[in-house]
C-alpha cells in the first residue's frame, strides 16, 4: 500500500437516488462516494434498507443514479446499459437460468459476448473447476444445493473476465456452517482471480473476517470507509461503533488535551483517558469502550472505579457482565472464561472496572 | 430393539396400505370425468369409424355394407366419364386451406397475445385480475352473435366499407367477406384468449430476476427474449398453440360465416357432407381425417420443441 496510489476499478461520485414522488419519496442513496481498487475485496456493510443494494445496481447499471457519477478506471459509465458493462453481478437467490444446465449457465455470458466456440468450452471448464463443480457441468440447475448454486453463479459471472465482480448478499440463504465455508472460498477465488469484489452484507462480522476495506452504510449514508482494523478500532461515531461488534458509550467532557488524547472526566466524576482520533476536543463528547477492553479486579484495588455485577451472561467462551458503576453508568464486559469453567464473577458481585490503555476512543458525533 | 423395528415396519407397511388405498380412492374420484370421456368421446369416434366404412344411403344415413369407397374420395373423385381416377382438388384445397389457415391463426395469436400476456403478467397482482377478467369478456356473449357482428363490419355494405366510401378513401366496397383473411380475422379474434391465457400463466411464474440476470451477462434485448423469456414460456407457448390450432382447424361457425363457400374450411366440409350431399360416410372419413392431422402435428410440434430444448441444455 506504501508508495504511489493505484488506479481506481470502479468509483462512484456524489451518488444520489430517490426512489418514488412526493409523499412516498425515500432517499436511497445521499451523495454517496466510493473508490474501489483493482484487486480489492471490497465491502459494503449495512443494515437493511440502507442503500448498499442500490448502490451495486447502479454499478451493475440497474439503476440510474438522480445524480452522481459512475466510473469505471477513467470512463463514466453511468448511463452505460448493464450488458455493455464490464461488470457482473453475483444475485442473493443466484439467478441461474433454470431451462440450462450448470455449463450452459457458465457459458451465457462468453456466448453473448461472442467468444469463439473453443474458448467458450476451455473457460467454462476453467471456471467450473475453479469453484470446485467440474462434475456437475450437465446436471440441472435445480438438482444442485444452495451452496452449489452460489458455486455456478460465481462462475457464471466470473467466467467473462469483468473489471468487477459484485456481490449482492449472496450468502445470505446459506445455514451457518457453509457460510463460514464459503467466505474462505469467496476469499481465495478473489485472491485466485485478482479481480476486485465489491460485496453486499448486513453482516459485520463476515464484513471483519473477509475485507480489505469495508464501506459503513447507513439509511443512504456513506458513514465510514477503511480497513476491518480501523473501522472496528476507530470507529468514526456512534453508529458505526455500535453496528460492528458491541460497544459501551459514556457521557463526558474534555478536561485536558495531550497530544492525540484527552482526559475526559464523566458525570460519576471519574477520569478516562481517550483516543481523540478525528473528534474535536472540546466541551461534551462521547467515548466508547469494546467490552473485550474493560477488565474487572477486586472491589477497591486503586485506580479502578467501583462497580455492582447486575447480571452475567454465560455464552461459552465468554462471559457478558452487565455492570452499573457507582456514580450511575451502565456497562458491559466481556470476560474470556478460564479452562477451570464458571464466571469468576456473578450477579450482586461488587468490583473494580478498569478500561485497557488506549480502549476509549473518542467518537466524532 | 427388536421390538421396536418391528413396530416401525409395521408402521410403515399401515402406511403403504393407506397410500394404496388413497391411490384407488383418487383413481375413483376421476371415474366420472373417464365415463363421460367414454361416452362423449371414445364412442362416437368409433361410431364414425364404422360408418367411414360403410355405404352411403341414398337419404343420408348408411347401409350395412362394408366398403372403402369412402376413404377412396376423400382423395381421390371419379372422372366425368366415371373412367379416369382424379385427386379431389376441392377436398385437397379445403383441406390445405384449413391446416394454413390454423397455422396462420397461431402466428397470429402469438402476436397478438405474447406482448398481451406479457403486460398482463407484469401488471401489480390486483391489476392483472381485472385484465384477465376482460380478456375472457368475449366469452360471455355467444359465439354466432360475436362471428355475425364481425361480419356485419366487414361485408360489402358493412361498417368498414360504408365508412371507407363516405370518408373517400375507395370508390367501390372492397371484398372482405368470404375471404381466407376474413376467416383468419375472425379466428384471431375468437381464439386470442386461448392464447392469452395459458402464456400468462406461465409468465406470471417468471423470475424477472433471470432477465437482470441476462443483461449483466452482456445479453441485449433481443437475446434476452430469445435465450431467456421464450424457453421459459416455452410450456405456455405450446399450450396456447395447440389450443388455438386444434380449436382452428376443428372450427364450423367462423369459417362459415366469414368464409362461405368461396373459403370453407374442413368442418364446412364435413357438415356439408352429412346435410345436403348427404353423404354419411364421406363425412365420417373426412372428420377421422381431421382427427389424424391433428395429431400428427400435434406431435411433429411437440417433438420440435422438445428437441429444441434439449438443444439448449
């Protein structure tokens, strides 16, 4: 990443998009930006409804943005029609053609784009042995599993070479297990192929484990735009900070600025010292802290802030102590379990909070 | 273990028992629709194929004398000396005017109803009800009175000429009665909803996603409806042509309103030989004939697009 910026695959410019008229009109997209580079894996994290989908369609050349700008490397190809596109386009339900068989599937794009006969016949058995389906070239469509079914239209949309392949949440209908599966082979097969994805999901923590870079969205907002390190250890506000992984938020005020820390005191009195990454540092802010960051000791120990265990949730490898500090806030941390078994701490417990140096980060809403 | 096995098995075999009786059960629900297929189908065809070969009586009706003399003129008629053997010309030309006629019909219906069914099926749900529901409107009124108002449009003094000569466009009325267009005219118009219905059945089942599909894999429009649209409603097309080609090539009413005698088709022809020429089993053999071709092309039609099918996979 050191040295000269590479050429972007795709960016979107000032994207905006209304959907509807008067009173049923609903912003999808509000002047959304995104540089996406060659060779990239490239997410686009959300919840529902937040505009991510509509943002890949226009990429596809589904739709047409009200204003704003598509390109591909330097050409604008916003009003480009999708089959003169060089971008494919991986469906949720997959979208395979049921009346062909799984090569026949694989061979449209080539087909349509007029390669010659042998060409055809030698990528398609590339493709088909690339997402590990060689076997299955002559069987139906609808004799396949979900799981194979993503396989084929990977293929099929990887098979004419694009600039871009996107991704529309396409392990959503897949149980938990084969996900997990699949996100290696989704991995590897971006890897393998060094096309840059662009990939659609609500999921944070696929998000996390698959990115190079991940796109925060949220109700047609670009929120936040970086790397699964910074996105989770950095968040930009609020709701980047609560949508990926959990996070506790606490009330306070700037009291003194070092450098790129502040020490902020809060309403119960007690003083944490915080990244101030982007926030300004003045006047009432909000940190948040990742329960994995607090720590619990004895009640007392000096240099904590006492504290009462309301609940503890066991879950395996964790454990989840919901803990109300003495001058009111509430918190969460989650504490691995020892091999010897059992919470160290449970409910009505009395303990000290300590947060882990540089956990509170300062956030910018 | 072993008890429990056993209650299994048995549990499975009381289960094979109630599914074989369920599939009696099911097979005499259907005995009525069977008997009345019996009855309004099967024993009349055989009926006609004895009389086919029968002689004819002299007031219509047969004679119980075995013959093939039938058969013999369906293709074939007698010279005017009675010495030198002929095709039959008018029933070769009845008979090719009706299959063209048909296969016209189809063509036109496809036309016709395709972007209809099509517009129909894309229409929000409670929309296309009220679609379907005025495509079959024509069913409500009787076939002769709809066939008798076309005609009143297109005959010599009809509307369409009436309006043409006042507006100036022709001089004299055009001849629109009693042509193969004026049968095909009527026809299209009678049949267009057997068409209709059965393709939007099937492309109301249609993933339009496929179409999305399509175009991100470089497809243009055109290929988009020949790769993807057409194979899909592939079931609806031949339902809706073999409707509307077996209903065609039967017709009686249309052809001979609009047709007349200058463009019969093979029902005029049949009937003609039952009634006024009084000819019983001419007119059985002509109308196992029908039956035949029907199903001939049935098949030719079916194996084609089967064919075609399997191509694409």
């Amino acid at each position: 990443m050191a040295g000269k910026q590479p050429a972007t695959a795709i960016e979107a410019r000032g994207i905006s998009k209304v959907f509807g008229s008067g009173q049923n009109e609903t912003r999808a997209l509000d002047d959304v930006s995104m540089q996406i580079r060659p060779n990239e894996f490239f997410t686009l994290l959300g919840p529902s409804g937040c505009g991510k989908t509509t943002l890949l369609r226009m990429v596809a050349g589904f739709e047409v943005p009200n204003s704003g700008a598509v390109f591909l490397g330097d050409e604008d190809i916003t009003g480009t029609p999708p089959n003169r596109r060089p971008v494919n386009t991986v469906f949720q339900n997959h979208a395979l053609f049921p009346h062909l068989s799984v090569a026949r599937n694989v061979a449209f794009g080539l087909e349509m784009l007029g390669k010659p006969r042998k060409e055809i016949s030698d990528t398609v058995a590339r493709m088909l042995a690339l997402v590990r389906m060689e076997q299955f070239a002559n069987q139906a469509t609808n004799q396949i599993s979900k799981s194979q079914k993503l396989r084929v239209a990977l293929a099929r949309a990887l098979a004419p070479r694009p600039e871009a392949l996107l991704l529309d949440e396409p392990l959503i209908a897949l149980d938990h297990k084969l996900r997990k599966e699949m996100q290696l082979e989704l991995k590897r097969l971006q890897a393998e192929t060094g096309i840059a994805f662009v990939f659609a999901t609500q999921d944070q923590q696929e998000a996390l484990t698959m990115s190079d870079r991940i796109a925060v969205m949220n109700a047609g907002h670009m929120i936040q735009i970086g790397s699964p390190e910074d996105i989770y250890s950095r968040p930009s506000g609020r709701f980047v900070a609560s949508f990926i992984g959990e996070s506790n938020f606490f009330e306070g005020t700037v009291q003194s600025v070092k450098g790129d820390v502040a020490d902020i005191r809060m309403p119960s009195g007690h003083i944490v010292t915080a990244r101030l990454g982007a926030a300004k540092p003045e006047g009432s802010v909000t940190f948040a802290v990742r329960p994995e960051h607090v720590r619990l000791e004895q009640f007392g120990v000096a240099g904590t802030m006492p504290a009462k265990v309301t609940q503890a949730v066991y879950s395996g490898t964790d454990t989840h102590c919901h803990l109300e500090l003495d001058g009111g806030e509430r918190l969460v941390a989650r504490l691995q379990n020892a091999a010897s078994g059992g919470p160290a701490y449970d409910k009505g417990m009395r303990a000290g909070v300590r947060f882990d140096e540089g956990a509170a980060h300062v956030l910018a809403d | 273990m072993a008890t429990m096995e056993t209650s299994a098995s048995s549990a499975s075999n009381h289960e094979a028992l109630a599914n074989s009786r369920r599939t009696r059960n099911s097979w005499l629900l259907s005995l009525p629709a069977v008997l009345l297929l019996l009855i309004g189908a099967s024993g009349p065809l055989l009926v006609l194929l004895v009389c086919s070969f029968l002689e004819p009586g002299d007031y219509g009706g047969v004679i119980w004398k075995p013959g093939i003399e039938a058969w013999f003129k369906t293709i074939f008629s007698d010279g005017i000396g009675g010495d030198a053997i002929q095709l039959a010309d008018a029933h070769l030309l009845i008979f090719w005017r009706s299959v063209k006629v048909s296969l016209l019909t189809v063509l036109v219906t496809f036309a016709l109803g395709f972007p209809t069914a099509y517009f129909i099926a894309t229409r929000p749900r409670p929309q296309r009800t009220v679609w379907l529901f005025l495509i079959t409107i024509p069913f409500w009124s009787s076939l002769l009175i709809r066939t008798i108002a076309i005609l009143e449009m297109i005959r010599g003094e009809g509307v369409i000429n009436t309006l043409a000569i006042w507006i100036g466009f022709i001089d004299q009325p055009m001849q629109m009665l009693h042509t193969e267009g004026a049968v095909l005219l009527g026809m299209a118009y009678v049949y267009l909803p057997l068409m209709v219905l059965p393709l939007h059945a099937s492309i109301e089942r249609f993933d339009f996603r496929l179409l999305e599909a399509g175009y991100d894999l470089y497809a243009n429009r055109w290929q988009v409806f020949r790769r993807i649209v057409l194979p899909l409603a592939g079931p609806g097309i031949v339902a809706g042509s073999i409707l509307v080609f077996v209903s065609s090539l039967g017709a009686y009413v249309t052809p001979r309103v609009l047709g007349g005698d200058e463009s019969a088709m093979i029902a005029s022809l049949i009937g003609y030989q039952f009634s006024q020429a009084e000819n019983w089993p001419l007119g059985a053999a002509l109308a196992i004939l029908l039956l035949a071709a029907v199903a001939i092309v049935l098949v030719i039609f079916i194996r084609t697009l089967c064919a075609e099918r399997a191509d694409d996979r």
